[in-house]
C-alpha cells in the first residue's frame, strides 16, 4: 500500500515540477557532446554528453546552482538563467517552450503577442471558410470575420459595434435574444476567459476589460467574482436568429501555431 503525501512523508522528487525540470535539463545535457558546443572531446567519459562544469560555464552560473537544478531541488532559476541554459544545450524552439512551461516562466525571447499582428494568411483563411468564422485576439475581441458570421451575430459582428465578444455578451441586449440559454452560455463564457487568460491577468489591457465589464455588467461580476474556470470547449450553440429561426451550430475552436493568443473559430451547422 502507497503511502499518501504528507509533512513527514513527501511526494517522490520526480513528482515535483523541479524534478520534472531537472530530468528534462539533464536528458538533453547527456545527449549534446563536446564537439556540438565547440569542446575538446578530452579524455574517456564516465558520462554521455556534456559535463555538468561545462555546462554551467557555458551558461555563465555556478556549477553547484546548475547542479542542484538538475537535482530537482527547489532553488530559484530565473527566466534569464533558463535562456542561457536553452542556448547551451542547444534545444529547438518547441523544446525552449517546454523547459519554460516546466519552470513557470516566460520565456524573455518570446514575442509580446500583445504588439505582434495578427498573420496576414490567419485572416485570409477567415475569408475562405464556407461557413461563421471569425479569430479573437488575447481579450477575445474579433480580429477578423466572414460574411457568414457578420450575418449570424446581430448586434457584434454585422454594422458599427464593438467587436469584444464579452462586452457584446454581457451588455448588448441582443446578444441575450440570440444566444440560446444566454445565462449558462455567460456563466460559461466568463469561466472560459478566466482559464484563458491567468497568463496575462495583470496586463493592462486585459485588467481594463474585466474593470469595464465588472462596472457594466451585474452578471459578469457576479459569474467572475464565482472564480469558476473552464477550458474554451467546442459542442452544440443554439441561436435564435431574428431572421432564420432557431439554428444549431457545432463549434470548433483552433489554434495558430506560434500565436496561441489568437483563436480561430468555426461555426459548422448540424
């Protein structure tokens, strides 16, 4: 019988996220050898690959700090540190976003989305789907949309409107006469964001977004203020079209590859 997690017994070290970190660095030291990084092979190895010291010197930190991280004890490693271990071991670009995503940080290297442009291709693509499909930047206001999903949501995508999804869901009276089961749809829709957007909470534009709709909207502030968190999921949307009648649409939700801020959403009607 396992013994549970306790004070006096802790969890195994490689069930922590600095075990999980210290096996990924390790793994990828062994498999880099001298030459790669411009070394003396030297003399016979005990080891594969690198050498922790060589490490450690190529990435300008002490040899015991480094050790100590591969270790998988619990010692601070700063998201500059991580980028030159990235450098050192050479690691490819979807290898430099796990060792980021392992330690909790974010990668300095890493673009501000924020300031970066939607692809041109992304928003041509919108253009050529047969069916309602619009993308939503990091605060889920509409970048781009077809001529089917304009003609869909009266009152956020056809006309002069704002084009955030939830200062349209949660304050436009329209919204609430096409949206099917408004109330869950809302409740579910603020759980969305909160998961969508812990990773930027406290970026300006995001905080002034939640600060408008708390001061515009009881619902909102009451479903945000409830802390549910919900991953974005597709499935079943039922609208009351003031011209078509009810339609049902499956949606599905993608995205882009290197700008996982954005989503691309798909209408598919059943």
């Amino acid at each position: 019988m396992t013994t549970p997690p306790t004070a006096d017994h802790p969890p195994p070290l490689d069930a922590t996220p600095a075990r999980a970190l210290g096996d990924f660095i390790r793994a990828h030291r062994e498999r880099l050898s001298p030459q790669a990084v411009g070394l003396p092979p030297g003399p016979r190895r005990r080891t594969p690959g690198l050498r922790r010291e060589e490490v450690a010197q190529l990435c300008g930190v002490s040899p015991t700090w480094y050790t100590w991280i591969e270790q998988g004890r619990p010692v601070s490693a700063s998201a500059e540190a991580l980028a030159r271990i990235a450098v050192a071991l050479q690691l490819s670009r979807a290898e430099r976003a796990y060792l980021f995503e392992l330690a909790a940080q974010r990668d300095p290297a890493e673009p501000d989305p924020a300031a970066a442009e939607a692809p041109a291709t992304l928003l041509e693509t919108v253009r050529l789907v047969n069916a309602p499909a619009y993308v939503l930047d990091r605060q889920w206001t509409a970048l781009a949309w077809n001529e089917r999903a304009a003609d869909l949501f009266v009152g956020w995508l056809d006309g002069a409107h704002d084009r955030n999804l939830l200062r349209y869901t949660f304050t436009e009276p329209a919204a609430s006469e096409l949206i099917v089961d408004w109330e869950t749809r809302a409740r579910r829709l603020a759980a969305e964001f909160r998961a969508d957007s812990i990773r930027h909470l406290n970026d300006a534009p995001t905080r002034a977004l939640i600060d408008s709709l708390s001061a515009a909207s009881d619902a909102f502030t009451r479903f945000w203020a409830s802390q549910d968190v919900g991953g974005r999921e597709g499935g079943r949307r039922e609208f009351n079209h003031p011209r078509d009648g009810r339609i049902v649409y499956d949606q599905i939700t993608f995205k882009p590859a290197h700008r996982e801020d954005l989503k691309l959403v798909v209408l598919v009607r059943e």
